[in-house]
C-alpha cells in the first residue's frame, strides 16, 4: 500500500484552485478530501444579518481583530462541539494551516471581550498573552485571488462568532473578493444568505475569482 500523500501548504494551494478541501476523520484518523456538490457559497451582495446581530456588531461590546491570533482560532475551532464525539480537524490539518498562515494565505477573524479599562481607551488586544482582553470567538479561511473559503468558527460568548462574520462580509467587500465558498449549507448558515450551486457552476465562479487580485 503506497504511503499517504503529506499534507503541505503547497498541496492545500494546489487543492483550493481546484475546489477541493480535505476533513479528518477524526483528531487521529486519515484525511479525506471533498468537492461537494451541491457548493454552498454565501453571495458577498446578498449577506443578511439580523438586526439584533448587526447592533451587536456596532456596539463595540466586542473588539475584531485580524490575524492576531490565528494559532488559538484554529485550536480551538478543532475543539468537538458538545453534540459531536469527534473533530475533522487533526494536528495535521493544525500544522499544514500553520504553514499557510505563515505564507500570508491563511487568514483568521477574532472577537475579544475587552477588561472595562481597556475598553474605556480604545485600546486593541496584542495577543493572547495580553490580559487586557478575552478571546471568546473566531473563525478561519483561506484567501487565494478573490476568492475565500470559509473553513470554520468557535464561539466562547452570545455571537461572538457571528460578529467576525460579519466584520469578515465587509471586509471581503471592501478588498474586492468576489467569492466566498462556505463549502456545505446548514441551517445555521443558511440564516446569513447562503445558496446551494451545482458544482459545476462553484468552480466556473472559482475560475473567474481566481483571476482577481484582491489583496487581504
């Protein structure tokens, strides 16, 4: 039996541009890869956000950072849910994403509760060794050309979570992404817009997004 193939930030590239993102099996089985279809993506146009999340979003109550603390993100976006025995995301996947978050391809979002005098100067955390601030939600993804892939998020407070995804929709908009690939619709999801397309037309979408110079 040949020896599986090392996951390396080079093959995760290659896979991306092809649609095509892997899973554990669990936190120590093998790594299967997926191109599903139906894709679901989230049309950066036609974002929703409720109206209470989006005064939560404006109220300050959380402080959203970027890249600030994509090691902790991806941690503990690794952690089961409560309703789940097992994670897709193994230390293998931890490390290949490392990698590519060290290339500057792979992003994170980050919410924080802030200590009330930290709040009251504006301030914006450090990092994780900064006691001023909490980090209580995030999510994670990966940019290549003008296209996002949404990989997961963890939240640790009310809408903490969403809150990055949110912040993530505008600044997507802002840089000029024109695709951002949700991979599977679920009802959780699917609250914020998100569509089913057959594959097929993901990867025509895929193509044309790769071509944009969209910079983080």
């Amino acid at each position: 039996m040949a020896a599986p193939i090392p996951l390396t930030p080079e093959l995760l590239i290659h896979a991306y541009r092809q649609g095509v993102f892997p899973m554990a099996r669990s936190r120590h089985g093998a790594i299967d890869w997926y191109s599903p279809d139906p894709r679901a993506i989230l049309p950066l146009d036609a974002f929703h956000a409720s109206h209470s999340l989006g005064r939560r979003s404006r109220s300050g109550r959380y402080v959203v950072t970027r890249d600030v603390a994509f090691h902790a993100v991806i941690s503990a976006c690794s952690e089961p849910r409560p309703y789940q025995k097992q994670t897709w995301i193994n230390p293998a996947i931890i490390r290949a994403y490392a990698g590519l978050h060290a290339m500057g391809v792979a992003h994170s979002v980050e919410s924080w509760l802030p200590r009330d005098e930290a709040r009251a100067a504006g301030q914006t955390p450090a990092g994780l060794d900064d006691d001023r601030f909490e980090l209580v939600g995030g999510l994670y993804g990966v940019a290549l050309g003008g296209a996002f892939f949404g990989e997961s998020m963890f939240s640790k407070a009310t809408d903490a979570s969403k809150v990055c995804l949110v912040h993530l929709v505008e600044h997507l908009r802002e840089r000029g992404f024109v695709l951002l690939d949700v991979q599977c619709n679920s009802p959780h999801m699917a609250r914020f817009g998100t569509i089913d397309v057959p594959r097929e037309e993901f990867l025509a979408k895929l193509e044309a997004a790769l071509e944009v110079g969209a910079p983080w």
